[in-house]
C-alpha cells in the first residue's frame, strides 16, 4: 500500500476520503476497508493470555515490566472473566465475546452422556464440533476480512471453523512443559520476529500456561506463585524488547490478560469437604452421567424420572454447596441456556470443591468459582499506538474485549455479547474519525 504523497489518509465516513497533512506515527499503513470505499490505517494486535494470572498477582512480587507496561499504556483494575471460570470456555469467550451458554464451549472436558466418554482438555481442542458450534473465533472473522491471522497455543487454535482455521498456527504437542521460559522465549521469538515481522500478520493471539499451574500446585499465596510471577514479568519485559528490535513498537498494540483467576482450597480437617456419596439420599445409582471432581463446579445428568429425587437429596446437602436445576443457575452467569449444559449443576463456595465418590483433588488452588468472586478477576493491561498512556480504568467484563479488539483491527464483528463503550475509553481520541458503525 502506498502512501500518497506526504498526506495520510484518516479513517473517515464511507462517503469521504479526508487528507491530513501532519504524518502521525503509527498510522502506517492505509486500506480500504471492505467493499465500502472507506479508507483506515490499521495497526497490528498482539493478544496474550497468561493462564490464571489474578488480577492482584503483581501486589506482592516486584514487578517491574508490568510496572513500566502500566505507565506506558492502560492499567484496568480488574476483568471479570465468564462463567464458568475455567480454561477453555473463558478463552474462547476472549475470542468471540460470547458468554459461555451462547458459543458452547461449556466445560474444558468434552463428553458423551450416552456412551461415557470423556476427553481431557488436551484432545478436546481437536474435536472441531465441539469448538464450531455457531460462534467464530475473531482469527476467522480477521481472514474472511482480509487480515492476515496466528495463534500459538491459544485454546481453540487446533479447530476447523466452518471448514477454515487459523492459517498460521502452532499448537502445543500433547506432553509440553508449560512452564518453561527458554520455550516461551522461543515462541516470543517466533510470533514476533516470524509471524509479525516476516509474514507481516495483523493479529496473533499468544497463550502461557502459567501461572495457572504454579497456583493450583502450591496454591495463589505461595512463593512458587510468586517467583512464577516474576517469570511472567521477565517474559513481559522480553516481549516489549523484541517489539522494540523488531521496529514494531509504533505499529503493535499489546493486550494482556487472563481467563480466571485462582482461589485457596479450603482442606485438612479445617472445613466439612463436600463429598456428594456421603449426602443422605443421594445415590449415584440415580445418575446417567456426571461431570465431577474438577473443581467447584459440577454437572449431572439424573437416570429417566430421578431429576427431582436427586434435586431434593442434593438441595441443602451441604452447607456450601448451591444446587441448581439448569434452568435455575443465576441469570448473571450466563450458564442455563445451552443444550450441552446438563440438568443439575452444582456450584461450591470459595474455598470448596466438588467431590464425587471421594476427595480425589489435591490441589492448593483452584479456579471455577462464581465470576462475581475477587478471586476469579483476572488482570488487563494494554499497551501500544491506540492506547492511553498512564491510565487506570474501571473494571469490565471479559465479554468486551472483543469489540475493543475488532475495533482495533477495523474489522467487522460477528454478533457478540460485549459492548465496545465499556473498553472504548482506554483507546487514544481520535479527531475527525466520522461514524462507528462497530459500536455496540
Ligand atoms: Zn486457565
């Protein structure tokens, strides 16, 4: 694309072409914009997602990237992740600004009632019905607009959708240490110095596993938390040099967040565990299919007419333990609606987990619980050409950060559940800009 002569073209109306005279950094790049004749530069995006990274995991280590980050660019108080607050389903609400029960990817297990079968998170991502199920991740929106699309080890980067993928991916190998800083060095390498610098992509979306392990395995207030935060500063520090080397720093906009936080498990002869086989009356001869024993949060199918009897055995079965007919759960959760969701759906306070037969989890953390839980916030920074500098903004919801990101990139977004005007104010004021037909 050219530039035309010393003037750059502004985004403007669909009708007019305006000409500035001032060269304004960053505005590198001029396209039109789909079959509409109107005219935008656009920079690039970089979203990284650090796995279970809380939205208060910088106030007790020394953070001095995140910190540098923070000045340069736009600081939120926190984001409040979907429900259910676990990998999968939160990560592609990231991706498609849907709560969970409106894009389906319900649970990190996929599973078959009928036949009992059970996938793990790790091969879940590659059955693609489970992902493609009506709503598109932003990467194929981005391509069917023109842009040029990457994820590394994002959830949801191994799915076809309506027959397309992500066309520059990597995804993990099934045994892969998640928490290896050469190989996140590496992978920074290859999304910056490859995908953005060589192969010019417009958006990438880039996935850490930590530290959502170092919390679960030690639990959020231990120091191997701690240090693994220090990994993630150093990571961000090495990130925004590579950018820097790289001359991208003026064309780049950063966004980096998490899809849930992490909680203390409450254990050891300090609190009543919740055990379902040991609440009186309930009999998992009664039940068709169950989904327990991960986390806080579970689900079962009742045999044919036993919905009502394990209800009522269920319902005041422990004293942190809230029991819900499907169509029940809290309308703020946005987790009734879906057909896969199943009839109960079980939800343990902070501090418990849901146990079947016996208590199985022996992690210090965990994760699941209640979005409205200050454990569960995750943390948002952003920084680059398009953002604030210095500033501090209000919480928002994980759902409305995919409109920013659309409007980052000029593309049109598929219907979703965020509102732009609640990210908007984090961007910098643009004079002259017309109409935004992507506000929502
Ligand atoms: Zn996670």
């Amino acid at each position: 694309m050219s530039t035309v002569g010393r003037r750059w073209l502004r985004e403007t109306d669909p009708a007019t072409v305006e000409y500035s005279t001032e060269a304004v950094d960053g505005w590198h790049r001029v396209r039109a914009g789909r079959g509409s004749g109107r005219t935008r530069h656009r920079n690039k995006l970089l979203l990284i997602s650090f796995d279970g990274f809380r939205w208060d995991y910088d106030r007790d280590v020394e953070t001095p990237n995140l910190d540098k980050m923070a000045q340069d660019g736009v600081k939120a108080a926190y984001v409040t992740p979907a429900f259910l607050t676990i990998t999968s389903p939160s990560h592609f609400t990231m991706l498609t600004g849907r709560h969970i029960e409106n894009h389906g990817v319900i649970h990190n297990i996929w599973f078959n009632t009928t036949t009992q079968e059970k996938k793990q998170y790790y091969m879940t991502q590659f059955v693609d019905s489970y992902w493609d199920n009506g709503s598109l991740p932003i990467w194929i929106t981005a391509q069917r607009q023109g842009l040029k699309a990457g994820s590394l080890h994002f959830p949801g980067t191994a799915a076809t959708y309506k027959g397309e993928t992500v066309r520059v991916r990597q995804v993990e190998p099934r045994f892969y240490d998640h928490s290896n800083e050469t190989d996140w060095r590496l992978n920074i390498d290859k999304v910056i110095g490859e995908w953005f610098h060589q192969q010019d992509l417009d958006f990438v979306s880039l996935y850490f596993g930590e530290p959502d392990l170092a919390g679960h395995s030690f639990g959020p207030d231990s120091p191997e938390r701690r240090e693994m935060v220090q990994q993630v500063d150093r990571t961000i520090g090495y990130i925004r040099d590579k950018i820097q080397d790289h001359g991208l720093t003026d064309r780049l906009n950063i966004i980096i967040t998490a899809d849930h936080g992490m909680s203390t498990v409450l254990r050891g002869g300090l609190v009543e565990e919740i055990i379902l086989s040991k609440i009186p009356g309930f009999s998992f001869r009664d039940i068709q299919f169950q989904l327990l024993d991960y986390g806080p949060v579970g689900m079962l199918l009742p045999k044919e007419g036993m919905l009502e009897k394990v209800y009522q055995a269920l319902k005041g079965g422990h004293p942190h333990l809230h029991v819900y007919k499907k169509e029940e759960v809290p309308a703020r959760l946005h987790y009734s609606k879906h057909p896969r969701l199943l009839p109960i759906i079980l939800i343990a306070d902070p501090g418990y987990i849901v146990n079947g037969l016996l208590p199985l989890n022996s992690n210090k953390g965990e994760h699941g619980f209640d979005n409205e839980v200050m454990d569960m916030k995750a943390f948002f920074r952003a920084v680059g050409p398009d953002f604030q500098k210095n500033l501090m903004v209000d919480p928002f919801d994980m759902v409305d950060v995919y409109p920013l990101m659309c409007h980052l990139l000029g593309i049109n977004p598929e219907i979703n559940d965020g509102k732009l005007h609640n990210t908007k104010h984090m961007l910098v004021p643009k004079e002259n800009t017309g109409g935004n037909n992507e506000s929502k």
